[in-house]
C-alpha cells in the first residue's frame, strides 16, 4: 500500500498500525505516536551520499561540502521540513535553501 494511504487509513480509523517512516511530516499535525522498535525489527533508515569519482575529482570543493553536511540533521528536523512540503506545499528547493541558510554551511 502506497505510505500516503497507509496515513489516511490510520487516521480513519480504518487499520490501527502502520509500519511508517520516522521522518514523515504528518506524524505530529495527525497526532499519531511512533512506537520504540525495542525488538529492533526494523533497520535503521540513514540517508547516504552517492557520487561518481569523476565528479569528485571535477568538483573538488563538492567531497567537503558533503563533509559539512554529514550529520548535519536530525529526525525532527527532517520531519518538519518534510512537512514544510508536504502538507505546507511548499517548495522544496525553497525550504532547503532555507534550512541550509540556518545552518550556515
């Protein structure tokens, strides 16, 4: 089931637990509650940086940007900014310059 519906039915009453991710904007406006995964079942989710080597050799300025970046976000800071665009529509290029302005990379 496409996750956007899993939501929708969680908040219709409809199923009463969906496996979802940490980092969805809607958790907190849908008041719905992340369980611990105390039995780790699920793996850890973490974004990873993927870049060919001629890129890095062509853009050397580009492997110590992804530096500053490395760790650079939380779970509720990629929760709210998902949810800038998601349920604020925003745009997104927006909402990162925006991010990565507070931040001072």
């Amino acid at each position: 089931m496409d996750l956007s519906l899993t939501y929708s039915a969680l908040v219709s009453n409809e199923v009463d637990l969906i496996a979802g991710n940490s980092t969805e904007g809607r958790l907190a406006t849908l008041d719905l509650v992340q369980l611990e995964d105390d039995r780790h079942y699920f793996p850890p989710y973490e974004a990873v940086y993927l870049v060919r080597r001629d890129s890095l050799a062509r853009v050397p300025a580009l492997s110590d940007v992804l530096q500053k970046l490395a760790g650079g976000i939380s779970t509720d800071e990629m929760r709210q900014l998902n949810y800038e665009v998601d349920g604020n529509k925003r745009d997104l290029k927006e909402v990162v310059r925006e991010w990565i302005g507070k931040k001072r990379f």
